[in-house]
C-alpha cells in the first residue's frame, strides 16, 4: 500500500461530512498537516527564547501549543475520529495521557507555581512522552527507544 492510499479520503472512518476537514482534498489536507507541524515546531524552538529572557509563562504557552499543533497535525492525515481512536487504543493510552497530563501540568506549574525548575521538568516528561507516544506509530520504535537508552545507561555505569 501506497502512502497516498493511506490518507484518500475513501478510506477514512470520517467521511459522514460531520466537519470542514472531511471535505479537504489529499493536497489540502498535506498542507495543513505540514503548515500545522512545522508551525508547532516553530513555536516550541521559539518557546526556548522566552525561557532565556525569563518569561516562564510565554515559554510555557508556546511551548505546549506547539506541541498541541504537532499533535493535531496528524489528524490531517488519517481524520480527527480515527486520530482520537487511535490515541486511546490499548498501545498507547498511557502514553497519551501522560502527554496530555504533562502539557496541561506545564502550564499549571508555570501560571500557578511559578517555578522555572518545574516547568523544564514538565516540558521534558512532555517531549519524552510525546517521544513515546510517536514511536508507538512506527514498527518496532518503542524498541529502538529502548535499546538507544539502555545501551546509553550501559555506558555511563
């Protein structure tokens, strides 16, 4: 199977026209998801400029809106209803929790605790769950993560 094959939209579960994106041509729908992932990932590089000029909340906004469209962008690809399935299926439900959990414990830490320390901490469980969470989509990722790590363990021992 082709990778056009995969996002035509015949194929997908979210063909019942319940939203604007259903309508979307395979061009359409590539565009929104590169303009989406690169625009997340412009504002979280961007983030890290606020965080050197020590404004923790600008840095924790921008930082997890950009992964929120990183996150999204996907959605262009398979549909938003496949997208929410799929984020919960018995592989990646943890996952998925925790990268929500951490992108809505940022901004608490950032607006309420106002800890600087926390907050990259927050942002790194975010990336790495998120790291997580991207690998489950690809064959035998989770295990490539594993082995990088524990082969990085080994030799720091």
């Amino acid at each position: 199977m082709r990778f056009w094959d995969l996002i035509d939209s015949s194929d997908q579960e979210t063909t019942d026209n319940s939203s604007i994106f259903d309508e979307l041509s395979r061009t359409q729908r590539l565009y929104a998801f590169a303009i989406c992932f690169v625009l997340g990932f412009f504002l979280s590089v961007l983030s890290t400029v606020k965080l050197t000029f020590g404004n923790l909340k600008g840095f924790a906004i921008l930082y997890t809106v950009g992964n929120i469209l990183s996150f999204v962008s996907t959605g262009f690809i398979v549909g938003f209803k496949k997208q929410l399935k799929s984020m919960f299926a018995p592989v990646r439900w943890v996952a998925s929790l925790i990268v929500i959990g951490a992108m809505i414990a940022t901004l608490v830490v950032a607006f309420v605790l106002k800890s600087g320390i926390l907050s990259l901490i927050m942002c790194l469980i975010q990336f790495a769950a998120f790291l997580w969470y991207c690998a489950s989509y690809i064959p035998y990722g989770r295990t490539i993560i594993r082995r990088i790590f524990g082969g990085l363990s080994e030799d720091m021992v």
